[in-house]
C-alpha cells in the first residue's frame, strides 16, 4: 500500500479568498479554412491554451512564437493575440476562459507576470492537464445538473498544476532575454488603445515623436508585422469577436472596428481570415452548436 499524506493548513493561491470563474472552454479542431482568428484581446478574462497536436506561429502580445504539440499558451487579459498555423494545416487544442482571477503578486486576470514568455512545454504535466481539461468539456457539453459546480473545483486544480508548472519555468528563464523593446512596446500600446480611429502612418509617428521610417522599422522588427499591417489585422481580430458574440450587422461592426467602407471591410476581412464576415458567423456559429450537442 502506497500512502500520500495530505498537509494541513495550506495557503491558498487565491488573493482575498476570491475564487475564479470558468467562463468558457472550447475543444478545437482548427483547419485553415475554418475560423482564423485574427488578432484580438479579452478585457475582464484570461485564456489558458493546451495544444493536443500540431503545430503554427502565433503572435503574443506583438511577438511571433513557435507553438507546438504538448504547449501550454497563457493569455493574460489585455494581451492581443493571433491564432495562425503551420504546414500540416491544422492545430487541435483546448481553449479555456477564466475570470476573476486574483493572484497575489500579479494583476487581475493574469496568471504569469507579463514579463515573461507565454509558452510553457506541458512535459510531464501533459496527461494531467489534457485529461482535466477533457473531463470538463465532457461535463459540460453533457449538460449535467452540477456540471458547472464539477468544473469549477476541476478549474482551480488546473490553475494549481499551471501555477508550479509556470513557476518551475520563470526560475529557470534568462530574464535578459525577455527585455521588450521600449519603442517597439509604445508604438504597440498606442495602436491597441486607437486602431477603431482613423490611423495613419504619419499620426501614428506623430503621437509617438519619431519619424515615420524609424516608426515602421522598429514596429516591423519588434512584431514582424507593418504598423498598417497590425492596425489592419488587429481591426479584423475585434471584429471576429463581435461577429460570434452579438447581433450587429456586419456594416455597423465594420465601422465600430475602423473601417468605414462597408466594401473595403468585407474584402479585407475576406482576404485574411478566408471567407467573409457572414460566412464567418454562420461557420461559427454553427461550430459552437455542433461542440454542445456532443
């Protein structure tokens, strides 16, 4: 008989004796020609990424990083972020949507400091997490009466893995090269806070004080994207966001992200994500009743 002796009065993680909210948790199953997510950010929540297989780049918070079969990808909320993929077409993962999450030492909905990289290797802590996540999903899309109560204390058990896994890494990590380039990081910040404006390169460099060949060197070389480029896809990251939750129009979302011209929208919006914004909500839509009837 093997025994594990369980120690008394422990503290918690959780800051105030507040606990998180689970608030969404998707399984997918992602192909080039189904829902790209452009680039997007959640205000009051984080979002805690497991990939099951395959492999892509994705852009965090204005940096390209290789992910992989067995990652873990933490979003901090406020983090813009952008899911793409790799040669073989297709990453299978689960997304999983937290609130309220206080964690003493870092801010509101962060689970890691925003300082260091948001790709953790799962390792040895692969199973553990997949079959978490996988008995949540089951719960959930099986509709059981106390689903929601089940995957809450299933919830705080992910958070405690992630926590030691998260902490393991951070004290291993060279800090020196995790310093953010600090033009790169305003020209990036001013873009997020005004990309529904009407953006141009010169009022752009105007609000950052550098000229405008400086500006777009910099910007490309910190994100690998034109400043125009990620006001662009950032636009079109937002406007995916209101196509699945609300019931605009795709005209009046167009103009709430930044383009004014309903055309120009559609075809930009086409261009890169692959079908267009009505196609899209109808694809998505649909994908989300498929995954709760399952």
């Amino acid at each position: 008989m093997e025994q594990c002796v369980v120690k008394k009065g422990f503290v918690p993680s959780f800051e105030g004796g507040k606990e998180p909210e689970l608030t969404f948790l998707y399984k997918i199953k992602a192909e080039k020609s189904d829902c790209i997510r452009a680039m997007h950010a959640h205000a009051n929540e984080l979002e805690i990424i497991l990939i099951n297989s395959g492999q892509g780049v994705y852009s965090i918070d204005g940096k390209r990083r290789a992910v992989k079969e067995g990652d873990i990808i933490i979003y901090n909320s406020n983090v813009v972020h952008e899911e793409t993929f790799g040669i073989d077409g297709q990453i299978n993962s689960y997304c999983c949507g937290i609130s309220n999450l206080h964690l003493t030492g870092l801010r509101p909905n962060a689970l890691i400091s925003d300082e260091v990289s948001p790709v953790f290797a799962s390792g040895g802590h692969y199973q553990d997490i997949a079959n978490l996540l996988e008995l949540m999903f089951t719960q959930l899309a099986g509709r059981l009466p106390r689903a929601p109560e089940t995957c809450h204390y299933l919830m705080l058990s992910l958070i405690s893995i992630l926590l030691d896994l998260t902490q393991s890494y951070v004290e291993r990590e060279d800090r020196k090269g995790l310093k953010n380039n600090i033009l790169g990081r305003r020209i990036k910040n001013y873009i997020d806070e005004h990309y529904a404006e009407d953006l141009t390169l010169e009022s752009i460099a105007k609000a950052i004080n550098v000229s405008i060949y400086y500006m777009s060197h910099i910007f490309k070389e910190e994100t690998g994207y034109s400043p125009l480029q990620y006001v662009s896809r950032r636009r079109i990251g937002e406007a995916q966001s209101l196509l699945v939750q609300t019931d605009y129009s795709a005209t009046q979302i167009g103009t709430m992200v930044g383009f004014g011209n309903p055309s120009y929208f559609n075809a930009m919006f086409t261009k890169n994500v692959g079908m267009s914004p009505l196609k899209y909500r109808r694809t998505c839509v649909s994908m989300n009743k498929e995954g709760s009837k399952k």
